[in-house]
C-alpha cells in the first residue's frame, strides 16, 4: 500500500521542476531579448508554455523563438517545451 507521504513526495518533486521550467524560461527570455517577465505570467501545459503578456512583447519572443528554444533545450534537455502561445 502506498503511504500518503509518498503521493506529496511525488507531487513536490513535480511542482519543483515545473518551477524550475518556468524560472529556466525566464532566465532565456531575459537573456535572449532582455524582457523581464514575472513566474505568474508563464505557464506550462501539456509541454506548451502560455505567456500572459503584451501582444508586442509576444511578437518580440515568437521574432527569436528558434533561439529561445535552442537555449531552453540546452538548459532543460528533452523535458524542454515546444512550442510558445
């Protein structure tokens, strides 16, 4: 039977790692474009981030997404998203 404690060890360790994406996916935008975009602004699902920010900032990002991208593979390996909305 499997303890409860184990279930909430297995949730944190996800909830760690998304928090690592999403702080992995601002530390590469900053870098690539210099835009500061805060951890509530990004989310990630189904291996898709969805940014919650200006439509100019946006059209800056998808401008060097293939760049952004590139770094995010290098950071975070297969478990990097692909694709941006």
């Amino acid at each position: 039977m499997i303890e409860i404690k184990d279930l909430l060890l297995k949730f944190n360790n996800l909830l760690i790692s998304e928090n690592f994406k999403i702080d992995s996916i601002k530390k590469v935008i900053f870098e690539v474009i210099g835009l500061k975009i805060k951890s509530e602004d990004i989310k990630i699902k189904n291996n898709i981030i969805y940014l919650n920010i200006k439509p100019i900032y946006k059209n800056e990002i998808f401008l060097k997404k293939e760049e952004i991208f590139l770094k995010l593979k290098e950071s975070l390996g297969k478990k990097a998203p692909q694709k941006i909305i």
